[in-house]
C-alpha cells in the first residue's frame, strides 16, 4: 500500500472513531489536552445523551446551561446553508400549528430561513469544548468546568456516604457480636 494511501486510511478512520491525527505524530489532542482524560470521559458520555437526558442531568446537578452555549452548539453543527438562521429552541415558535415543524416542540436546534427544520444538538465533544470557552455562565464560569467539578464533588460525597455506611455496618455487627457472646454464657 502506499504511503499516500495509508495516510487517507489513518484519516478516515480517525475521524470515524474521533483519534486525532496528532496522537499517531505523538502530540496532544488539542481538544483533551487541556482536561484530564477524566473529565474528556465525562464530557464523551454527556454529548452523547439526548436533548430531554442532558438537560435532565443538568438539573440534577442543579446547574442551568447558557443560552448562549446551547445557540453555540446549534451553529457549531453547521444544519443550516448560508442566509439561515440557526439557533437553540426547542419549544414551539410562535403559535402552535401541527402541520409545520417550528410550531411545534421538536428536536431544539433550528434552522430558519428557507422554510424551518429542527435537528438535534451536535455530538462532537470539541464543539462542546469550544463553544464552552467563548459562552461562559452568569458567574463567567465555563460550563464544561461546572459539570466536571458538580460530578468530582457528588462523587466524594458518595464515596463519604459509603464509608459512614461502612462504618454504621461495622458497629452494628460489632455490637451483634457481643450481644451474642453475652447470651451464649
């Protein structure tokens, strides 16, 4: 095989599984490079969720995306053609009307222009990343940073909660054993 073609090869198959090319020249992914391989996990597994499931796990961690990240994220996929408008809605726009698709709840990226299409939220963790950096939250936090840091600290709680548990357990039968000593004599 030639060595133009091996190149092609690498590429299409990089981009199918999301390796960089730069991690077969030995250099840092530059959109993980700057996140623990931890947090680029986490973030991995939350791109992948659906519009309901991802804003049902910011509500969990009690967190509220931007608006402006979510306009960005629906840009960023590129839906639209030049003269469109793209942007985050996924409620209905304007009055209800089963028969279009904006006037109705639906997938919440939208593109307007030349008739109206909804489409869902990207699955690119660089766009994520990206648009995370520009958009920061009312406090000039970066989203991407909230949720990793949200998900360290409900972590440590369940791992406080477990060892409490562990150490309630351990008292109980403790104490278990000693009632039984007492009766046994």
């Amino acid at each position: 095989m030639s060595t133009t073609l091996k190149v092609v090869v690498i590429f299409l198959i990089s981009s199918l599984l999301y390796i960089p090319l730069s991690a077969y020249a030995g250099e840092k992914d530059p959109v993980t490079s700057d996140i623990s391989k931890r947090d680029a996990h986490i973030m991995r597994r939350l791109v992948r969720l659906n519009h309901t499931k991802m804003l049902t796990v910011f509500k969990a961690m009690e967190l509220t995306p931007p608006k402006s990240w979510l306009n960005c994220l629906c840009r960023s996929a590129g839906y639209g053609s030049p003269g469109t408008r793209q942007f985050y809605h996924p409620g209905t726009l304007g009055k209800f009307d089963d028969r279009y698709t904006c006037q109705k709840p639906g997938e919440p990226c939208v593109v307007e222009g030349y008739g109206c299409t909804r489409h869902p939220l990207p699955k690119n963790i660089h766009q994520m990343t990206q648009c995370a950096a520009t958009h920061k939250t009312d406090g000039g936090k970066n989203i991407v940073d909230l949720i990793t840091k949200k998900i360290s600290t409900l972590k440590q709680g369940n791992r406080d909660y477990i060892a409490r548990r562990k150490s309630e357990l351990l008292q109980i039968n403790t104490k278990a054993k000693k009632d039984k000593n007492r009766f046994i004599r």
